[in-house]
C-alpha cells in the first residue's frame, strides 16, 4: 500500500497523526496522494473519490464542509480505517475575524484587570485611532520639521589647536596632542641620524606628508550641541506609542499603528527618552505652543490601562495563527465576566491572576494553565484545570475514563471549568471550539463523551458540557451537552448555564 502524502508549499509530507500532522493554510489547494484509485476517502464530514491517480484535490475555502474549520480533520479511508490527519491553520482569510477578537479580547482582559466593577464598560469609549490620528497628524508634522530644542553639553572631536573654551580641552584632546608630539620627536632623531633626503626625493616628500596627516588626530571634547531630547518632544513621542499600542489593538487601526510607528522613526522623536514621569513639567513647556498642546490632549485621551498599560498575550504575537488559543482567552474571560454578574466580585487576588507587573510598568496579560478564580458561594472557574482519574488533580476532581478503551483518557484538562462546591456540588464545563459550521454538532458529542464522567467525593458533578463556537444559528441544549454560539464582537449572556 502507498504511503499517503499530503503537499504542503512546494514539498509533499507523509499524513500523520496529532502534534506530527502537517500544517494547511485555510485558503489553500489540499492535495494529498497514496490512495486507490477511485477510492473514496473522507476528509473530516466530507466524502470525496480519489482521481486515477490515486490523488485528491480540494479548495478549503470553497468546500462548504470545510470552510471556516480550524485544527485538525481526520482522513479515512474507503474501508473506515483512520489514514491520519492535517491540520487548518488560519491565514489572511481569517485577518479580519482575528482582529476583532483580539480588539475584544483584551478590551474584556483590561476591563476585568483594572475596573472589576465593569464601570469602564459604561463610560464613553475612546475615539476611533483614525480620529485620534486625524487630530495629530498635522501637528506632529509641523514639530518634526521644527521642533523645540535647547543648547546642552555634548561630545565632539577637537584637535588641540581648534580649542576654543576651557571646557573643550579635555584629557582625550591633550593625549592625542601629546601622542603626536612624542611621534614627532621620534621622527626628528631618527633624521639626525640618517642623511636627510634631498627635497626633490618623493619619498621624503611622502613621510613629510604622513606626519603632517597625524598632526591632524582630534580628541574627544566637551561642546556645545544642539539637542531636541527634551521633555515637549519625548512628550509627544509617548504619544505616538501609546496611539500605536491602542491602534494595534482595535480592528481598524492596523494602519494608523504602522503611521504613529513610523513617525517615532524619525527625527526628532526617535532620539527622545522614555518619559515615564515628569508629564507635569512637560505640560507646563507646552502651554504657549498650540502644536504641543493639541497632542497633549490626545495624550490625555489615551492615558487609561486598555490604551496601553498592556502586553500580550504572547500568542497575539503570532497574529492570526494564533487565533484559536486567543478564542480559548476569550471565551475563559467571557465565563468569569458571566460569574462576576451572578456570584459577585471575585475573591483576593481575583481577577489579579490574569496577568504579570513587568518591570516596565505594564502588565502582561497572560493565563497559566491551572488559574483559578474564587466567587462566593464556594465557586471555583478553572483555565485548563488538570482532572485525573486518581483524584489527585484540580480540586481532586475524579474522572471516570469511559468504558471504551479506545477513548478512555486517564487525564483531561477541558478549557474552562466552573465548579460551585457546596451541599450538593455542581460543574459545567466550557470548551472553545473555533471549527467550522457543520463540524460543531460532532464536537459537542465529542466533549460531551470525553468530559462529563467527573464525580467530586464519589458523586458525579457535571450538569452539562457545552462547545463554545463562533457561528450563529447553531444554539442547541441536549441532555447534558450542547452548543452555544460566542461570536466576537457580539454579547453572549452566559448566565443562566453557569451551575
């Protein structure tokens, strides 16, 4: 039998299984190769036949089964045997959906860091990036083509001669001069010694010349310069980061973030420090220049925690390839916005544990594994909690592994757990799954199979496990299980699924 090879680029790969499965771009041709030909052979819900040379050939993008489905899709043969899988990674098709979730990702993220009370999510919200530009554009212009700048101390090459004031001669400036003089002296015995050459000799001419060039060695000395690094420009070069921060975040603002980028790039903001303090002083420089004082007001604008106290997650770093672990952020992040309504404010550190203090005075947003956040009521919300069947895991939770061996599973670790710990203990169990339309339903039963046998002190637990999915109009509740449709840049109301 042919080993089954899938192309990926311009190079054909064998078709494995899980982590080794190659990697398709979801706009692209999947072609694979190594069947019988005629043969028919399932590509995840989709039945295709096998051409005479045993190869098939499908658009992703255009095949209705598998449009909009990210992760891994099982192949099986014609006999039902599993030939292995590949995995849809998402690529420009998905860049429009990859930045409203991520606008909305952490826009949820800093509301629940910095105002756990929702109040921001009632105030007015701040303008679009393009407004925000629009008002600064022309005068940061203006101030590129002439900014402030003041005379301080700096450092420039003097030869001894070309000292002008005490503070230019300096120790570098005397040890070249002194250098030279010993240099010269050197040569000068050494032509008491020797026959000196007649002045027609070009050789004599050229180390006359030679000396004459050293003669020419500056030093460093202490001058005065010039400089724009003062604090109205460094003021408006944090400006323009912060503008940039925020933009990067919001769907729309991708090419404002490359402007305001670009813009620190160039004299005179890219030689400004960092002004992390003195905002005040700087201000009080401003007041009589109508340029300084109309970015100062965007500054003011932008001076809240989701326009630029934050970094990460580090998988917002892998843009839109990363946008199925964003969505798992995500829906965790909609799960405790849900328990903050019907439980309450979280218990200390509550939603502390959502990111990190850097040095640098931002906090990075990030999620370990195993983050619990306390409601009252005994209520516990898990990321990724570690359930075994030993009990000896996320609140010695127990899974019972299914009777079936091929898909028993001694440990699990579902996306998101909420477990209300009382009298009579509950759980419900969310897991995101950014696949396609027609692949929710067969997901939903999956996880349902794989996490509802878990019983806490002997007593089974879970009420419902519920597949989180970015599709509209599919919004079953079956016994136990169901789906539930979160769509970034919509309200979902989880509220009445919690336990």
């Amino acid at each position: 039998m042919a080993t089954l090879e899938v192309l990926v680029g311009r190079v054909w790969l064998p078709l494995r299984q899980s982590s080794a499965a190659a990697r398709v771009p979801e706009s692209s041709t999947l072609e694979i190769r190594g069947f019988d030909s005629g043969e028919t052979v399932l590509i995840g819900p989709r039945a295709v036949c096998a051409d005479s040379t045993g190869r098939i050939e499908l658009w992703l993008s255009q095949v209705e089964e598998l449009r909009g489905h990210l992760g891994l899709v099982e192949v099986k043969r014609g006999s039902g045997a599993l030939a292995g899988e590949f995995e849809v990674t998402p690529d420009k098709m998905s860049e429009s959906s990859y930045r409203t979730l991520r606008a909305e990702l952490e826009q949820m993220w800093t509301g629940l860091l910095f105002d756990a009370s929702g109040v921001s999510r009632l105030k007015a919200r701040l303008p679009s990036p393009a407004e925000l530009w629009r008002m600064i554009e022309k005068p940061v212009r203006e101030i590129a083509a002439e900014p402030r700048s003041v005379v301080a101390r700096g450092e420039a090459l003097r030869r001894l001669e070309a000292v002008r004031r005490p503070a230019e001669l300096t120790a570098s400036v005397i040890r070249a001069s002194a250098s030279l003089a010993r240099m010269a002296g050197s040569a000068g015995s050494s032509d008491s010694d020797c026959s000196r050459p007649e002045r027609s000799d070009p050789f004599g001419q050229t180390a006359q010349a030679a000396r004459a060039a050293q003669a020419q060695r500056p030093g460093r000395a202490t001058v005065l310069v010039r400089t724009a690094d003062v604090p109205e420009n460094a003021l408006v070069a944090e400006t323009l980061r912060r503008l940039a921060a925020y933009a990067r975040r919001q769907p729309d603002g991708s090419e404002v973030a490359t402007r305001a980028s670009r813009a620190l790039r160039r004299h005179p903001f890219d030689s400004c420090h960092s002004l992390r303090s003195g905002f005040e002083t700087a201000r009080l420089h401003t007041l009589h220049d109508a340029r300084y004082r109309r970015i100062d007001q965007v500054l003011k604008m932008l001076d809240r925690p989701e326009a630029y106290a934050t970094e990460g997650p580090g998988e917002a770093r892998l843009g839109v390839e990363g946008m199925t672990r964003l969505y798992e952020y995500w829906v965790f992040l909609c799960v405790l916005e849900a328990c903050r309504r019907r439980y309450g404010q979280p218990i200390d550190p509550g939603f502390e544990i959502l990111g990190r203090a850097t040095r640098s005075g931002v906090t990075r947003l990030e999620i370990p594994a195993g983050a619990t956040v306390r409601f009252n009521g005994d209520v516990h919300v898990a990321f990724e909690p570690r359930i075994t069947s030993s009990g000896s895991g996320w609140q010695q939770l127990e899974n019972v592994p299914l009777p079936d061996h091929g898909m028993a599973q001694n440990t699990i670790t579902p996306d998101v757990v909420v477990l209300r710990r009382t009298s009579a203990p509950a759980a419900v169990v969310f897991d995101a799954k950014y696949v396609g339309r027609h692949w929710v339903e067969r997901k939903a039963a999956e996880i349902h199979a794989r996490y509802s046998r878990v019983r806490l002190q002997g007593e089974p637990v879970v009420r419902q496990v519920l597949a989180m999915h970015p599709h509209a109009g599919i919004d079953y509740i079956w016994a136990g299980y169901g789906s539930v449709p979160m769509i970034p840049g919509t309200t979902a109301d989880l509220t009445e699924l919690l336990p």
